[in-house]
C-alpha cells in the first residue's frame, strides 16, 4: 500500500458530511484554483461548448469545475467509510428503468460530468451488478481496491472486448465512459461541432450484443446532494456496413454527453485534453486570446 492510499485510508475515516467536509473542502478548493491545472486546455474546451457565454461567465464556470473536482474525491473518500451513503445522497429519475433492465443487461453510459464515482456506487448499492471499464492509470491497483469498497467492479480498457461482452451476456450492467479522447483507434466523430477521435467501445458492444444504451449521470445539487438522471435507450439503427453503424452509435453517444455537459457545465472535466488535435490551431471557435492569457 502506497502513501497514496493510507492517506486516503486516513482521509475517509476523518471525514463526514457537513462543516468538517466544508471546510477541508474550502482549503483544497483555494489551492486547486490557486494552481488551476490545465487551465488553458479547459478554458479551449469551455468555449467550445458555451459559445455564448461571456468572458466573466466562462471564468466562473471554470473555478466551479476546479470545486467540483474536489467535492469529488471528499465525497468518493466519504463513501469509502460507508457505501450507502450514496443511497441518502442520491435522488434518482427513471430508475424504474434500470430495474426492468436487472438481469437483461445494458451498456450504462455517463462522462466526466457530475460525480461518475457516485452513479457507480449507487447503482452497486441499490443491487446492481456493475462493472466499469476504466482507463489505465498509475493509480490503477488504488482505484480498484476502492471501487471495490463500493460494490463497483473495474475493468481495464485494455482487456479483450470478449470479457467486457461476456458482463453483459450474464445480464449485467456495463458502464462506460466514452467522453475522453480515443487516440490512434478512435472514430472520428463530432463533439460540440469539432470531429475528434472517439473512443467506440460502446458502440461496438451495442452493435455487437444490441444491448440497450443508457445514459446516466449525477447532477450535484449541493454537496452530498445528487440529482441522479436517467436517460431513455440512445436509438440507433443498422447502416450499410458495421463500420458506418459503429459511427452513427459514436456520434449519437456524443450529442448525448453534450446534453449532459450542456446542464452542468462547471461539473464537467474540462481539463481534459479531448482535442488534442485542435489545441491552438487558427479555429473561430478557440478560446480568445483574453481567456488564454
């Protein structure tokens, strides 16, 4: 066990919801703002995405999504204490859906928007059987033991499609996370206008097993206070051939998370280099100069 973990070890047992956890968060939020990493990336990414927004408002939606960040890994170690505080903390809409879907299976599909550690460990909680295909990290043996503590199972993107679709073939639940930038294999398809490469992980399990996609995602309201949204089945339809289908699905999937974006944009990771490819090319939807400063 690293440092890394016993300190999150610590941290979960001193933690509890309330004037404790707001004030370590305050603290954490100052020096998060204070070092504002990625800054240039997130505030590229925000223009892209609020078009419309003033320069004062984009600047706010960026200090909200550095708190949001931190609110994020409080409330994940928090759940490490007790697990079915995700339950008290969630509101859900739709979740009559996931039940009808419990032993059928279905491609659960979320981004980096709102608390995706909490939709994991609420659907674990309420008795769903869940895994997670998750990127590959240093941190990767941490962050399995503690989705574990949760009743969440991962699983590296890396493995063969074959176990991620036998999760499914048993009646499970498959989450996945679509809304990074897909390097080398990706299809490139648009995300708010701008074709970038596009992981299409879940859209190939929905052509290949035609299990229903779902959208899901946490909305926080206040902290430890969700609104959980549950999204009808994305349609899609079969194309000429299976690589123009798997596009179609991957663009569908997109607009999806923009819409989820679209409602929280200060819950979104927008430090995240999506377009790799675009950063500071001569583009009218770049971030002016004044945003990049």
């Amino acid at each position: 066990m690293g440092w890394k973990e016993t300190a999150a070890g610590v941290l979960s047992k001193l933690l509890r919801p309330g004037a404790r956890a707001n004030s370590i968060a305050a603290v954490l939020s100052f020096f998060m703002r204070a070092a504002a990493p990625r800054r240039d990336v997130a505030l590229w990414n925000l223009r892209l995405a609020l078009p419309d927004e003033s320069d004062e408002e984009i600047r706010r939606i960026l200090r909200g999504t550095y708190d949001h960040l931190v609110w994020t890994a409080i409330e994940f170690l928090m759940l490490q204490r007790d697990p079915r505080l995700a339950l008290e903390w969630a509101d859900s809409e739709n979740a009559s859906l996931l039940d009808s879907l419990d032993g059928r299976g279905a491609i659960l599909l979320t981004g980096h928007v709102g608390n995706w550690e909490l939709v994991a460990a609420w659907l674990a909680q309420r008795g769903h059987r869940v895994t997670a295909i998750v990127q590959e990290t240093d941190d990767r043996g941490m962050m399995e033991r503690m989705r574990s503590r949760v009743g969440v199972v991962s699983m590296s993107k890396t493995v063969p499609m074959t176990r991620a679709a036998a999760v499914l073939r048993r009646g499970e639940f498959l989450g996945i996370l679509p809304d990074q930038h897909g390097g080398h294999g990706g299809v490139w398809a648009p995300f708010f206008g701008v074709k970038t490469p596009t992981s299409p992980g879940a859209a190939v399990f929905a052509y290949l097993t035609k299990k229903p996609l779902i959208p899901i995602f946490s909305h926080r309201i206040s902290p430890c206070r969700h609104k959980i949204r549950i999204g009808g089945p994305i349609e899609w339809e079969a194309c000429r051939s299976r690589d123009e289908t798997v596009a179609d699905i991957t663009a569908r999937i997109n607009a999806t998370v923009e819409r989820m974006v679209l409602e929280a944009p200060d819950q979104w990771l927008a430090q995240h280099r999506r377009f790799k490819e675009h950063y500071g090319a001569p583009r009218s939807a770049e971030a002016p100069s004044s945003l990049s400063e």
